[in-house]
C-alpha cells in the first residue's frame, strides 16, 4: 500500500467514524476515555456506589462534567456546570435531536431568559445560567438502574 493510499484511507476512516462513540446520554461508559481525550480533559475523580459510578472530567475551559452510569454500562445520566456552555450533541448524543425539537417546540413558551427545563417522559434537561457561570443536568428516565433516584445527577 501505497503511503498516499494510507493518508486516504485513514482520512476516509476519521470521518465515517460516529461522534456517537462517546461516552453520551444512552451510550457505552467504554467510552468515557475516548470523551476526555476529544475534550482534552483532566479525570478529576471516579466515585462509585452499590447503584452507580460517575466520571467527573474537567475541559481546559473550565467545564465540569459528570457522566454517571449503572452496573450494565449505560450512561443514564449526565451533568455539567461551568463558565462555558458543553458541547450539547456530545453530552446528550443519540437525544440531541430528541432535546432540540423540544426546545424549539417550548421557545413560543417560555421567556428568552431563565432555566430551560425540557421533560418529554424519555428525556428530562435542566439547563441554567448567564455569562460565566453555566449548569445543568439531562437523564434518560427509562435507564436508570433500579433504586437510583434522578436527584443523585447533579
């Protein structure tokens, strides 16, 4: 193989690859460290109970984020607080359309200001702030393990 035939291939292979491999709403905790290499975070801590474990990572910006999954390995839930907004498409994934159409569907509702709260039944989002100081949190009811309560994702 030529080296030219190498370049084009792995460049055809980085772009066919899903950004859905990252550790997301829904998807595979065998990713969280995919997640903190494409974010360029630390791994501030890992905390683990009988019910769950989260990661908690932070960006170079000063993002903290959470991702908490159950003992099957599903991230069930995910949260983040900082002076940036996250990358939302990467934190909800396979919900992020799920979450825009509802945003959009709730903007004749609410003010342009204050907490955006999203609750379809499948997908609960809490997003607040102002400049400098963002946070928020999104789970999937329908995953998470038994016995955890919703509260335990902040």
């Amino acid at each position: 193989m030529t080296r030219r035939t190498f370049v084009a291939t792995a460049v055809v292979a980085l772009l066919v690859i899903p950004t859905s491999t990252f550790a997301s709403l829904g998807g595979s905790v065998s990713t969280v460290e995919a997640d903190r290499v494409q974010m360029r975070a630390a791994q501030l801590r890992i905390m683990r109970t009988s019910s769950y474990t989260f990661h908690e990572l932070q960006s170079p910006a000063g993002v903290t984020i959470r991702e908490y999954y159950g003992p099957a390995g599903t991230v069930f839930g995910v949260a983040w607080e900082g002076p940036w907004p996250p990358d939302m498409r990467q934190l909800l994934g396979q919900y992020f359309d799920q979450f825009q159409r509802a945003n959009e569907a709730s903007r004749s509702t609410r003010r342009a200001r204050g907490v955006l709260v999203v609750n379809d039944g499948s997908l609960v989002v809490q997003i607040s702030g102002h400049t400098r100081s963002f946070s928020g949190f999104a789970y999937a009811p329908g995953l998470l393990p038994q016995g955890v309560q919703p509260g335990v994702i902040r």
